[in-house]
C-alpha cells in the first residue's frame, strides 16, 4: 500500500489517517437539529480522523462557506477533502483555509485535469466501483492518493451509487490496487474489523454519524471498532 503524506500541502496532516473517514450531509445534520460543523467538530471529538464535505444542494457560496467554517474547527491532524468542486477548494486554500485534497468520482472532471488545477501537494481522492475504474486509477500519471470503493452496502445517500459489492467484494478489489482503499456506501460498526482485515485504509461513513442522535458516540463507536481490530 503506498503511504500518503509525502506532499508538501499545509493542509496535509502527516501521517494522513483514512480509518474513520467522515462525508457529511447537510439535510440529515439538519434533520437532527444540527449544522454540519458543529456535527462535524463532535464527530471529530469521538474519533473521525479525515472530514469529507459534500454539500449537493446548496449553493457554490454555501459550501465555500461550510468549507471554512470546518476548517476553522478542525485539529491539525485531521484531514479535510472537497467532494467534488476543485474550485471550491482552490477558493478554500486562496481564503487560508487548512484543506487536504479533493475527492472526485468517475464522471467529475478527468484526474489530470483536477491535479493540474490543483498543483503538486493536493491529495486526491478518487472514487472506483469496478476492476477497471481500479486499474486506470493506479496508472493514472498525475497521481490519485487513494480511492473509496464502494458500494459496499445499499444506500440511500447517493441516488447513483453503484451495486453493493459487500465485504468479499470490497476484499476482492482492494488488494489488487496499491493505492489505500476506503470503502463507502451503508458502513456500518460492525464493518469495521473485517474491512481491515480485507486491506482497507478505513471506513467512510455517511448516515452511521450524521444521522446518529450523538455524532460524538457514534463515531466513537466506529473508531474503537477499527482500534480493536489492529
């Protein structure tokens, strides 16, 4: 598995550690009477260790500023990626903020293109479902960090996600890869032990936090559950 963290980027905690991996979702944070910082700050206090901001709905303005608030909130040594939007984050990292990298899925713009916006120190992140979408990451020449793969369960959170592969599926496509795989799409706790005995760098979770009564917790729960299975 090659190591991530070798980039000169400032929003780049060294080591960078995937193993409890935060999307976010705005309208499920908001459906338990929170915004998405302050979901995500105590998320953070249970245990999440990277913060994936996602925002489908709202406004370029808006995610900026979600973007910003985030970072202003989190510790140094979690990482924090753009879903998506490359000029969100160059606007994120023009404000000063403390950004990672981005993550981008297959029918976002080509990784070339990404990295040459980006520069150099940007860690991208890269979405794969197939064998296919695997080998084309791992012999991209501008360079792809690590890939999510997925899905690993059915999901209602992406209304295009691909099937669900389960944890054979997941173990059958990320060893091939020397990239550090993250598996998303329906996590859940118990899928902690046995993704990392398939290979992977860690879980992304999604509804198993923002959705949770007690983010805090509940992310505890998923970090002592990965911690357990070292």
């Amino acid at each position: 598995m090659n190591p991530v963290g070798v980039h000169g980027n400032p929003g780049l905690p060294a080591p960078l550690d995937l193993s409890v991996y935060l999307v976010t979702d705005a309208a499920q944070a908001a459906a338990c009477g929170r915004d998405v910082p302050g979901t995500v700050a105590e998320a953070v206090a249970g245990g999440v260790t990277a913060v994936q901001v996602r925002e489908k709905d709202g406004t370029a303005r808006d995610f900026l500023d979600s973007v910003l608030r985030i970072s202003a909130v989190l510790p140094e040594h979690v990482a924090l990626f753009v879903n998506d939007r490359v000029d969100v984050y160059l606007a994120a990292r023009a404000a000063g903020a403390r950004v990672t990298g981005v993550h981008i899925g297959q029918s976002d713009l080509p990784v070339a293109a990404v990295r040459a916006l980006t520069g150099p120190d940007a860690v991208i992140g890269l979405s794969a479902a197939t064998e296919d979408e695997l080998r084309a990451a791992t012999k991209e020449p501008a360079r792809v960090d690590y890939v999510g793969i997925g899905a690993l369960h059915a999901t209602r959170t992406k209304a295009d996600a691909p099937p669900e592969l389960g944890i054979e599926g997941f173990a059958r496509l990320a060893p091939p890869t020397p990239l550090p795989a993250v598996a998303i799409g329906g996590v859940t706790v118990a899928d902690m032990a046995p993704l990392r005995a398939a290979g992977a760098a860690g879980g992304a979770v999604v509804s198993g936090i923002c959705a949770a009564a007690d983010p805090r917790t509940a992310a505890r729960a998923y970090a002592e559950a990965w911690g357990r299975a070292a």
